[in-house]
C-alpha cells in the first residue's frame, strides 16, 4: 500500500499581471469556447517563466510550471528558493487557497495551514472563539476542541489574553496562536510558511521542537517554507528547491541546501577569481589566479585529496615583500583554518620588480566534511599591509573525507602543512 499523502502532477500557476481574475470578458469568452469544442485553453500557450529580475514582454506570467513530485507519510520537506520562485503559491495551491491553471494535487489526510500572520483568525472573534472555528473548520468536534484547548492556549503563551478579540493581537502573538492551533489540533500534514519569523528566538525553538515531534513521534507530515537555513537543516530530511516557478531540484535536504546557496553564488559577474580581487596597494597588478588548476570562482576537492594548489601571476612596479593567506569557510561565513606561514613563523618572501608567478602546495587539514567550503584569499606583508584580498573567491566543493579526530590544527604551522620549498614553487 502507497504511503504517498500529497502528489503533484504537472501543477502550473498562471496569472495576468496587473488584473484581478482572467482579465476581460473576451478572454473568458475565448476560454468558454475553446473548452466547448473539446481544445486547450489558448492562453495556457502563451506566458513567460517567472523571473522577477528581468522585464517581460507578456502579461501572463507563470507562478508554477510543470511541478512533480510527491511526499510520503511522515517526511519533513523543505521548500526552499529564492524570494518569488513561487513558494508560496505551491503552499497555497495545496492549502486550496487558489487552485492550479494545470494539472491536479492529491491530497490525503487532513491539513493545517499556517501561511500568513492571523490566516483564518476572525479579528472580532476572541482567541477562544477562533480555536473553536478553526477546529470546527478542520472537522472536530466540540468535544476535541475542548480537549486541546488548555494545552493549545499553554503552547501559545497568550493565557492572559485569551477572551480577547484577536484584532488586538500583536503579529507574534497572533503566529504564536495561529501555529499552536495548527500544531495541536492534529492534523496528518502540516504546512508551514515563513511567518515563524515573525515570532520570538525562543517561540522559534519551541515551534521547531513541536513540528519536529509531530513528524517523528506522531509520524505526520510537515511542509516547511523558511529562509533560514539553519531551521531547515535542523528540521527537514527532504527537500525541494523551487527556481522561477519550477522544480530545480529534489532529494536529500543537504545536497538541496547546497544547490540554493550554489546558485546564490554563482552569478553571471563572478566566475573567476580574479573578479573579486580588491587591491589595496598601488603598483601591483594580478594577471591571473587558479586553484586547482582552475580559475573557475568553484573548484572540486575529490575525496581523500589533500593537497590545494594555488597560482599567482601578477606584475609589481616595486619590490615587494610577501605573504599569502587563505581562509577556508563554513556555509555560515565561520572561519574553521587559515593559512598564514608568514604571520605565524615570520616566513615572509621577495617579489623583485617585474612579472611574476609562484605556486603554493597547501595540504589542507585532515577534517573535511562533504559540502561547500568558501575561500577568502590575501596578499599582504604580515603585521604591516595587505596588498591585495580576494573574499569569497572560490567555492570549494568538497567530496568529503574525516578523519584524525582528537588531533588539534597546530597554530604555529598556520593551521596548515606545507609543501614543495622550492624557488618557483614556494611555501
């Protein structure tokens, strides 16, 4: 027997900009009358992918387009893309909030929606009253209702406020409510949008910890719409990434996360290097920079590779006394190694007047987990200038290896081994 709960098949999304509804009376006329004679909407043909950066020539305009996929019992998925890939309106297309141009949803079970600050709360009502509706609306019974209601009000922390109309609600109070009602009343699948970050730092951890006991402990499913991706790492086993209105990716939630912030990074204006160098000193000028081999901005560490090789050609009007330092990143922008022979053993070399070129062979550190790991580059004279910085240069995708647990980076090394002490290929 099938555990899917929520299938989507070849869901699209289409609306008219600038109009409410399908715009003119011809349009309805032209729709009635091709569905009459057995043929396809006409302006199902026309319309242009819903790329928010860049001006259209039509007025249709696709919000979803060809969306397939399906979600199992007790999966926890997040949806993730950027700000207008058409989140939401995959949230309330299976919340029947607004239905689909194409195709269908299959839905099992009972849903929950909590998509926007105060969704389905009646702001004359009292918090009281809006519980009851909401579990009326969902098919509870008073009974139920009344069963749920202290722990529902307790979750929320609005007991002083309860017999309240919630037009008087502040916006957190009115999510704290709105998720408490949608968490507790029990419904098989969960859905969740970005209005948790409305609520405060510790409602956030308590909403992630309910959400995270009605997937695992009570086996129901959760969609989750977030920008934080540290929420969805924690929360999300599966994930779905959504790019102008289409699936871009589906599957396994790190190797989804990865792909989103690789495509934040990947624009048109950065795919070299060199592009984000900044000088910081007159007279030097960098020809070219590659890392491994590559001056592509994203470069591949294979698994079980240790050795990062880096080359600088460049030219400088004066003699120039060197160091080369590289910062390895997390995901978050957290420093975890640096290289930096010259600040830490005072190895500090010659740039004569002139071209130049030299090699670094860095052995990277022996703990390196699968993922991005994003590279800061400088040139400087250590304790005195910098010549030159390159943040966030290169992404490095690294395959994964661990090993030497226990084993602390040695700080006088620079956090790094070296290789190769060669003229032409220096440490």
């Amino acid at each position: 027997m099938s555990n899917t709960v929520i299938e989507f098949n070849n869901v699209g999304k289409q609306y008219i900009l600038g109009t409410i509804g399908t715009g003119t009376l011809s349009q309805d006329l032209n729709r009635w009358w091709a569905n009459i004679r057995g043929k396809e909407d006409p302006y199902l043909k026309i319309g242009e992918t819903n790329d928010r950066t860049q001006k259209g020539d039509s007025r249709f305009v696709w919000a979803l387009r060809d969306i397939n996929f399906k979600v199992e019992q007790g999966d926890v998925v997040g949806i993730i893309g950027k700000n207008g890939a058409g989140k939401s309106t995959l949230l309330k297309i299976l919340s029947r909030v607004t239905s689909p141009t194409t195709g269908n949803v299959k839905i099992k079970g009972r849903i929950a929606s909590l998509l926007e600050v105060g969704t389905g709360f009646h702001p004359e009502m009292t918090g009281r009253e809006n519980i009851y509706m909401n579990g009326s609306i969902m098919g509870m019974t008073k009974t139920e209702i009344k069963g749920k209601l202290d722990e529902i009000v307790d979750f929320a922390g609005v007991a002083k406020y309860v017999d309240t109309p919630v037009k008087r609600y502040s916006s957190g109070m009115m999510v704290r409510l709105g998720f408490a009602i949608a968490a507790h009343l029990e419904p098989e699948i969960l859905v969740v949008d970005e209005v948790l970050a409305v609520g405060d730092a510790e409602f956030q951890k308590k909403a992630i910890g309910k959400m995270q006991d009605v997937s695992k402990g009570e086996g129901r499913t959760v969609l989750f719409v977030s920008h934080n991706m540290a929420s969805i790492r924690k929360l999300c086993t599966k994930g779905v990434l959504l790019n102008n209105g289409m699936v871009s990716y589906q599957g396994d939630i790190a190797l989804t996360i990865e792909r989103y912030l690789k495509n934040n990074d990947s624009s048109e204006n950065h795919k070299r290097i060199i592009d984000n160098i900044q000088y910081i000193k007159n007279g030097i000028k960098i020809y070219s920079i590659s890392i491994n081999g590559t001056e592509d901005s994203t470069s591949v560490i294979k698994n079980g590779q240790r050795i990062l090789e880096i080359d600088i050609t460049g030219h400088t009007d004066e003699e120039m006394r060197y160091d080369i330092m590289l910062v390895l990143k997390s995901k978050e922008g957290l420093p975890f190694a640096i290289y930096a022979k010259g600040h830490y053993m005072g190895d500090i070399r010659v740039l004569p007047i002139g071209d130049f070129h030299f090699r670094r062979n860095i052995i990277l550190p022996e703990m390196l987990t699968n993922g991005l790991i994003y590279v800061d580059l400088f040139l400087h004279k250590p304790g005195v200038e910098y010549q030159m910085r390159a943040p966030d240069c290169c992404i490095l995708e690294s395959e994964g290896y661990v090993k030497g647990f226990g084993h602390a980076i040695i700080q006088s090394n620079g956090g790094f081994e070296c290789l190769n002490d060669e003229e032409d290929s220096t440490c």
